[in-house]
C-alpha cells in the first residue's frame, strides 16, 4: 500500500499519490523489477523529506530497511530512470567534491540552493530568472530546453 505524499508548506510538487510504484515504471516503459520499485519509493520518501539522495545514500537505506541491492545496480537503475524522465540527476559542487544527487521529476521545474556548510538543498522557483534565460537563450537564436541552476550559499549571521 503506497503511503500518501505531500511536501510540507511549499506547495510546488505534488506526488501524484494515485498511481502506484509499479505503474509509474511501466507507465514510463520499464519493467516494475524489485530494485527499480524500492528505490523509487525511497527516493518517493525523500522526496517528502525534502532531501535529494545520493546513490550511496539510497544504498544505506536499503540496507538498513533490509534490501540488498548492490551499489552497481543502484547506479545503473537511477539511469535508467533518468533515461525516461522520472529521475532528475544533479550535480552539487562542494569546492573541488562534486556530487550527484537524485530526484523524482514531476510538477513544476525549479532550482537549487545549496548551503555550503550544512549541505542543506534549498528549492525555489523564480519567473525572472527563468523569463532572463529564456531571453538570453533567444538573443543568442535559441530556445531553452533544459537548464541547471544551482547557488552555493552560506547563511548570514547578524
Ligand atoms: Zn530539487
């Protein structure tokens, strides 16, 4: 039984709660396998959290709920989710360690904010910059059809 979503005050992504896991993959076209099922639904709880995992973090989880899926097969099922639309992968930079998280793709697009002392991922969507990219995109005789925003930063202390 699949346990319902919701993103706490933020309004921007819904889980469409209705579909099941398994749906979701076949609806993509993929198989519904045991590994892609289960790493869906953590990525659906992180999702809730509002964390973005990484594919060692996804892997600790499943260890400690009881799954052992290896790590390869971890990375080659983001892969494939991310080949059909319903993972987005994003690359964090912290100075010179880059790492990849990951994230369901549904709802509205938006950006990030990375903290770069607790690591803590802001979202946030904002229409002047988007509108900005779409203009600078035109004026240089193209159209947007994909875009990566992520601001690294620090909380003031009065
Ligand atoms: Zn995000």
């Amino acid at each position: 039984m699949q346990k319902e979503l919701r993103m706490e005050g933020k309004g921007m992504e819904q889980v469409p709660a209705a579909k099941s896991d398994e749906q979701w993959l076949t609806g993509a076209g993929l198989k519904a396998t045991l590994p892609r099922v289960r790493i869906l639904q953590h990525l659906k709880a992180a999702h809730d959290e509002q964390r973005h995992l990484g594919a060692e973090e996804i892997y600790a989880r499943l260890y400690q709920a009881g799954e052992r899926i290896g790590i390869s097969t971890i990375y080659r099922v983001l892969l494939n989710l991310e080949q059909v639309g319903l993972v987005t992968r994003h690359q964090f930079s912290q100075g010179a360690v880059s790492r990849c998280v990951y994230e369901l793709s549904f709802g509205e697009r938006h950006d990030h904010m990375v903290c770069v002392e607790t690591e803590r991922v802001i979202e946030f969507r904002d229409a002047v910059i988007e509108a900005r990219q779409e203009q600078i995109a035109k004026a240089h005789g193209y159209e947007v059809i994909g875009r990566e925003l992520v601001i690294r930063v620090r909380r003031i202390t009065p």
